[in-house]
C-alpha cells in the first residue's frame, strides 16, 4: 500500500494526522484561555466534556492520531538516516537553506512527548480516567482540588509549583519549533508547493504556531502569578 511504503504516502500521512492535532490543540487552547476569565465556566465545560461517550471517542481518536503520527515520523527519519548513510557523520555545517528546527524535528518530538506525557498525568489521568474506573480520589486527594470536574482547581495546584513551570515552558518552546516546521512543511506536502505559496504558508504557519504557545503559556504564568499574589 503507497501510504505505507512510499515516502510521499507516509509524508501524506503524517501531513494529515499532524494537521489534525494542530485543529486539536486550537481547540484545546480556546478551552484553556476559558480558565483566565472564569474558573467556574472552565469546570463546566470540563465537565459536559467528562468522561461522556463523545469526550472518549474524542480522546480514543486524538490517541490514535498521535500514534499515527509518531509512527510515521520515527518511519521517515529512520528511512532519511539510512539514505544518508555515514555521510551524515561528515557534514559538520547545516546545510543552506535548512532550518534548525527541521535537523532536529525528531529530537523536538522525542520532547514533545515527554511534556505531553508529564500533561496527562497532572491532567487526563487526574480527570477523564479517574471518571472512567470511578476513582474521583485521584483528583479530590489533592490540596484545593474538588474532584475530576475541577479542572480550574488543577491547573491552580499544578503551576503553583515552580518545577512545573519550567518543565511546561520548556515543552512549549520545543512544541513552537516542533509546530512551525511540522505546519507549514505538512501544507506543503498536500501541495503548497510554488514559491509565493510557500512563503505564505511559512508566515501563516508562524502566526498560528505563535498564537497557540502563547495562549498556552498565558494559562501556565497567569496561574503562577496567582500563586505568587496569594
């Protein structure tokens, strides 16, 4: 099958899945700005989302894209690194042209899965999965924390602590250089391809990636400020 063999079907693939999950993470952004203005309205979506047959069907489908995703990406670096041989040893400067971020995608993916890892325990297994085996301890043992539904109360007890802070700034650097090169090269691919399109797209791409870390990190800083004022 050309998706999996060739390496434009798996570039397709991995173009397509990795789109999927920058629609996710607009999603999930707007959701997480919700938590600056209202933690009362945060909590309640939070809980419509819960653990109800749409919000698992949600989540089994963003697993499944993400393995997906890191499936065909760890499948192309391993086909780039064999084509390359041990001429990859030899060449010392970056090529021109070729952006930082894009010798090192694998690196920046290998870290973004660890942050995103790190998130689903202080969030996910805390909320979703402790509605699903019936266990709302996981969350409600917590200082502050009401239960699964609390997810306000969660992010307060989260990045009120210093080490926490770091490690989600750091993941969102890695998740920008991660994102700026994964968009744009993805539209490429489904054919951005003549030189003012790509510009575009690069610029676009930019944009988006900024605005999504930065409403990201706005949630992280905003509620260790909080802390720090109390």
């Amino acid at each position: 099958m050309w998706l999996f063999n060739s390496s434009i079907g798996r570039k397709v693939v991995m173009s397509i899945s990795g789109l999927c999950l920058v629609l996710f993470l607009l999603f999930h952004m707007s959701m997480n700005l919700v938590a600056i203005f209202s933690a009362d309205a945060y909590n309640q979506i939070c809980e419509f989302l819960g653990a109800h047959w749409y919000a698992l069907v949600g989540s089994l489908g963003l697993a499944v894209l993400a393995v997906i995703h890191i499936v065909y990406a760890s499948m192309l670096t391993l086909q780039n690194r064999r084509a390359r041989g041990h001429s990859r040893y030899a060449i010392n400067a970056r090529p021109k042209g070729v952006s930082w971020e894009s010798k090192n995608m694998f690196v920046l993916g290998v870290i973004v899965i660890l942050g995103l890892g790190l998130h689903l325990f202080n969030f996910w297994y805390k909320m979703q999965y402790a509605e699903i085996v019936g266990n709302p301890s996981l969350a409600s043992s917590i200082n502050g924390v009401e239960g699964p539904h609390d997810g306000a109360g969660l992010i307060r007890y989260t990045f009120s602590q210093p080490l926490f802070v770091v490690l989600y700034i750091v993941w969102l650097v890695a998740l920008w250089f991660h994102l700026n090169h994964g968009f744009w090269s993805a539209l490429h691919t489904l054919g951005g391809s003549n030189g003012i399109w790509l510009k575009r797209i690069q610029v676009i791409s930019t944009i988006v990636t900024t605005l999504i870390i930065l409403c990201f990190a706005s949630v992280v800083l905003y509620y260790y400020g909080l802390h720090l004022m109390a």
